[in-house]
C-alpha cells in the first residue's frame, strides 16, 4: 500500500531507569527523552549520540513537548513535565551540549499527566489530578508563561476520575481531554473557555493519540485494542468509531499510541517488547518491530 517499512537506526543507551516519554523536536535533528530517573536525555537523531544529560530535580519526567518562539527562527525550547507537579521550560542552545532554564511553575499537587501544545505555539495545556490548566507561551518575554485558565478554580476540589491525555483540535481553538477510569472525553472550547462536548465509551482510556489534519483519535482501552475514531463536526456525532486494532497483552498495562506524521499509519507499543504499525484506512497489520 506503499507505506514506509520502518527498520531499526540507533539503540539508544542511557537512562538508568524506565523511560515515559520521547518528543523529536520540530526539524527532526533531536530526540528528548525523560524518564523514572528524573534526567532528560538529548540525543542527535542522526548520529545517535547522547548530546545533553539534564538533571531536572522534576521527579520521574512525564512528558517532554518542544516548543518554538513567535518568530519560529530555529531556535529550540524545551517544556518538560514531572511527577512532582512542576512544569520546566528551557532552552536548548544550537549545539544541544548545553541549556538553561527559564522558568519552572508548580501546577499540581501530584503528577503532571499530560502537555498539549496548539500549533501555533502560544497556548500550552497541562493536566492531572482531574484539573487542566492551560498557560500562554512568549518565551522571548521576561515571564515566558502565564496562567489563563484552570478547571475547576484554584482552591476547589477536583472530583473528575483521573486524566489521561489532551489534545489541542479545531486549529488549536479547542482542547479535548481523556479521563481514565470515568472513560469519559470531553472536549472545551479555549476562548471563552466553556465545554462544547461530552463522550462516554464503554471502556476505559489508556494512552491516545490525535492527528489534527485527518481528525482522527487513537484510544488504547486498557484491555485488548487500540479504537480508531473520527472527530465530527457534527452536533449530533461527535466520535464516529472507524475500526478496532485487536492488541494482545500479557500483563493490564498502558501501551503507547501514536499516528506517523501522515496520519495514515497507527503504530502501537505492546508490553513484549514489539511494536505494532498498522495501515489506518484498512485496519491491517502492516509491520511489526522487535527490540
């Protein structure tokens, strides 16, 4: 179906304990990658060298996401997200041997889940603990984030199940969360910040992915396969389920989801150590990676 056959380039070596999350910045020359240990590793995606070794004093690093500034002039930002509820920005200089840091915000009491970022870089959303900030972003200002919007208010109990994973939609205009064990996704609009959608599946949420050209959203949940829905436009049908990946698992873990940047292929992670690259509008196994 002229899909890429996808083949191992690097093994990459340096965290001393499980790594949660990898990011590629936007011209493909770096990998991010954060984990238990609370470093975040740099690496140049085509050597396959250990460029920069963060140490974060984040905790165990949740997500990292890459940030550019409104001139979008090459220059490279870092936002990384950790257990302890901080969010940390920094900036990588142009060789990635060195960095610095340029702000750190203590969002939640617990970890932070998830980061979204909208495609013109100005908005950025955090979740966890059933609340979602979202911070504006002009990281060539002396205060490169401010706060904009938390739900619920500071200061009230949050009593939604737990959040799993966000996503900026509608050109970047409205932010879809995924709860975990509510299996709810409720969709907001960012300005004025007020709900437009809400969706309850059968099974609960594990990881998602979301491909904002072909509107599509990727569920893992929790037990035996990865759905594939199409975000409507639609008042009446908000997500038109499409297909259903058959998965199999040995232990009830949250596997990793992702689209390739086409949107046409959904590549899956499983706990034995493969991973699984199907072809999105057929629904076939297409590959699958062993390491």
């Amino acid at each position: 179906l002229g899909m890429m056959e996808y083949r191992v380039l690097h093994v990459l070596d340096g965290h001393r304990a499980p790594i949660n999350c990898a990011a590629f910045s936007e011209d493909g020359l770096c990998l991010g990658t954060g984990g238990d240990d609370g470093y975040i590793l740099l690496w140049s995606s085509s050597r396959g060298t250990l460029d920069q070794c963060i140490k974060t004093m984040q905790g165990p690093i949740t997500t990292l996401r890459w940030l550019h500034n409104s001139e979008n002039d090459g220059h490279l930002f870092l936002a990384s997200a950790g257990a302890d509820g901080t969010l940390h920005v920094r900036s990588i200089f142009s060789n990635l041997q060195a960095s610095k840091i340029l702000c750190v915000h203590t969002l939640l009491d617990g970890p932070i889940e998830d980061l979204a970022v909208n495609d013109d870089h100005t908005l950025i959303a955090a979740m966890g603990l059933g609340w979602v900030i979202i911070l504006s972003i002009s990281l060539c200002t002396a205060v490169p984030l401010r706060y904009l919007i938390a739900d619920p208010v500071p200061n009230q109990p949050s009593h939604r199940a737990l959040t799993r994973s966000c996503h900026f939609f509608n050109s970047g205009k409205s932010l879809m969360v995924c709860f975990l064990d509510s299996k709810d996704v409720i969709a907001w609009n960012v300005s004025p910040w007020t709900q437009i959608w809400h969706y309850k599946l059968v099974m609960r949420i594990g990881s998602t992915a979301y491909h904002d050209t072909t509107q599509s959203l990727l569920i893992w949940n929790l037990h035996d396969r990865v759905d594939i829905y199409h975000v409507c436009d639609s008042s009446t049908e908000r997500l038109l389920h499409v297909w259903k990946l058959c998965i199999k698992t040995c232990d009830l873990c949250i596997c990793s989801v992702q689209f390739d940047v086409t949107g046409s292929a959904a590549i899956v992670g499983r706990d034995n150590g493969k991973v699984s690259i199907w072809n999105i509008e057929s629904a076939k196994l297409m590959q699958v990676l062993s390491h």
